[in-house]
C-alpha cells in the first residue's frame, strides 16, 4: 500500500506576500518532503501547474413524476493554462528506474505562473475560478498518486485610476400615497469616499435623509455580492445574491430636514475580489443604502465598488 510506505507528505511553499497569495507572473518555489519506510523504486516524480474555470448549474423542468428527467442542465468549463516538468526522473542509460532508499526525502521545486489577464481565485454557488499545484508520484506497474496544493491567485486590478479613488455619490426620492392628503416626499443622497476598497476595510457612507412625511424611517446599509454564471458565448446565465454585511443607522423622524449622518460599514476580510475579467464568471458588489419607512416600499440608492488586493487610499491622486 502507498500509505505503508510514503508518510508526512508535504509540499511547502516559499510566500511572496504577508497574505500568502500568487499573482501574474510569479515564481513559485519551495520544496516536497516525504519519508519512506523501506526502499522504493520510482519512474518519476512531477509536477503540474493548472488554471480552470468551472461552472455548472441545473433548472427543474416542471413538476410530477418525471420532472427529475426533465431537468436542464448548464455547464461551461475552460483551462486558463496547463504545464508540467519533472522533478525526478528515470534514467534508462544509467540503469533504469532509481530506488529511493528508507528515510526522509526532501526535492526543490521550482515553477512559474504564466503571464496572462487570468482572473482571481473564486468559489462560488454555482461554479469556482481555481489554481492548483499538483505533486505526481508514479511508480513501476502503479497508478499515479496525485498530491494537489490550491493556490491563492490574485489578479492584481490597477488602482491608480482616477475613477477608482474618486467619490461615489447617488440621490432619490419618493412621496408616500395617502388618500387624505399630499404629504411632503422623503429624499436620500448618499455617497461614499471612494470606489475601491480592500476586504476587511472599513467603508464610510455618508447619508443626507429629508423626511417631509409623517412617518418614521429607518436607514440600512448593505454589503451586496452578486455572483452571475455563464455558459458558452454568455448565451445562458445565473445570477445569486449574497448580503456579506450589513449595518442599521439611526432613524430619521417625521417632518424633519437636512438630517447628516455617517453610516461606517465594514467589509468582511474574507470578501473574495472582484472578479469582471472572466468569461464565465463575474463577481460585483454594491453598497445598498435605504430609508425603510412602514407599509411602503424602500427607497433606495446603489453604490457600485471593487474589492481589490490594494487599498486606494495606498495611492496618491495622479497631479493635473
């Protein structure tokens, strides 16, 4: 048995950032360890570097009896990159396949990502962005033993783009229906510092609440995530909706004016990045503010920002 003779397999990993992530271009090294317990002949030992893209779905196609036959399904894949190399190899001119003896075995490896407009890491409901590095062990009349290692890849969007520090502001309004009188209308503008933001960052939404009416209303920000699947050519879709945080602010009273507030809403640290570079595959957010005022609907403002690996405010505004 394989597990009889190979123990405390590793692969260890050399990190490049403090948050153990890989991006474009990088070279990965580090080294594989394993011990043996007795002497084992090896053909080769390798090591494979992939990017995929999966997304698979599935659609009830009505009800009764045989609406399990009659189900859809939608799917899409695509293989960013594939390469392999050899770590350890046979050499048949020397006298073929080389014997590892009992003990601990330690292997350099070494390894580059390709450089590309590849997306970052992402799993999702329907469908995952995902990079791995896998360690093959393959000996004499054996099925090879695959040992795979997920990497953290992250696409690396340039915040130094004026629109992306840049304030973000949106307003609206609405006027309760009474069948006795015209109440005044209630009006909301809100804006928040910037567009880009880093998971873990604390956002401030600032708020401006008029509540000309003669009901009391409550502010409520949301963190929005929305994940959209697609097949082939984006000729089919799915869409989900995730609230990631949310905060409720102060209520704002009737017949009152001008009220200010500053609403700080923190954006959970393990956010996954934006993702608008894929085909098959997007990752938006908004920050959802509304005024939720009894026996009415919401009056509300969407606020459209990026989660990125480097926090705008690490950048200066470009001079004019």
């Amino acid at each position: 048995m394989f597990e009889e003779k190979f123990t405390n397999f590793n692969v260890n990993l050399n990190t490049l950032s403090r948050t153990n992530t890989f991006s474009n271009g990088d070279l990965i090294t580090g080294h594989i360890s394993f011990d043996l317990s007795k002497e084992t002949e090896i053909t080769s030992l390798t090591m494979k570097l992939k990017g995929n893209v999966n997304v698979h779905w599935s659609i009830a196609g009505g009800g009764g009896r045989k609406s399990r036959r009659r189900r859809k399904n939608y799917s899409a894949k695509v293989e960013l990159f594939s390469f392999k190399s050899v770590i350890l190899q046979e050499n048949c001119a020397v006298g073929g396949t080389p014997k590892l003896q009992p003990g601990r075995h330690v292997y350099p490896i070494s390894c580059q990502l390709p450089r590309g407009d590849f997306p970052s890491s992402f799993r999702g409901v329907h469908g995952q962005i995902l990079y791995t590095l896998t360690v093959g062990i393959n000996r004499p009349w054996h099925l090879s033993k695959d040992f795979v290692t997920e990497l953290n890849f992250v696409h690396h969007i340039d915040t130094n783009q004026p629109e992306l520090w840049a304030p973000l502001s949106g307003s609206n309004r609405m006027t309760l229906s009474c069948l006795w009188w015209a109440p005044g209308p209630i009006t909301m503008t809100v804006s928040t510092e910037k567009k880009a933001f880093i998971p873990g960052e604390t956002a401030k939404i600032i708020c401006e609440f008029s509540n000309a009416s003669s009901r009391t209303a409550t502010p409520k920000v949301k963190l929005q995530q929305k994940q959209t699947f697609y097949t082939a050519n984006r000729v089919h879709r799915r869409m989900v909706s995730r609230v990631l945080a949310n905060i409720t602010g102060d209520r704002v009273h009737a017949h009152t004016s001008n009220v200010h507030t500053e609403i700080m809403l923190t954006i959970p640290s393990s956010a996954s990045f934006t993702v608008s570079n894929c085909s098959f595959i997007d990752v938006d957010y908004n920050i959802e503010v509304s005024l939720c005022v009894k026996a009415s609907h919401d009056l509300t403002v969407l606020c459209p920002i990026i989660l990125c690996d480097t926090s705008a405010h690490a950048l200066s505004p470009p001079l004019l």
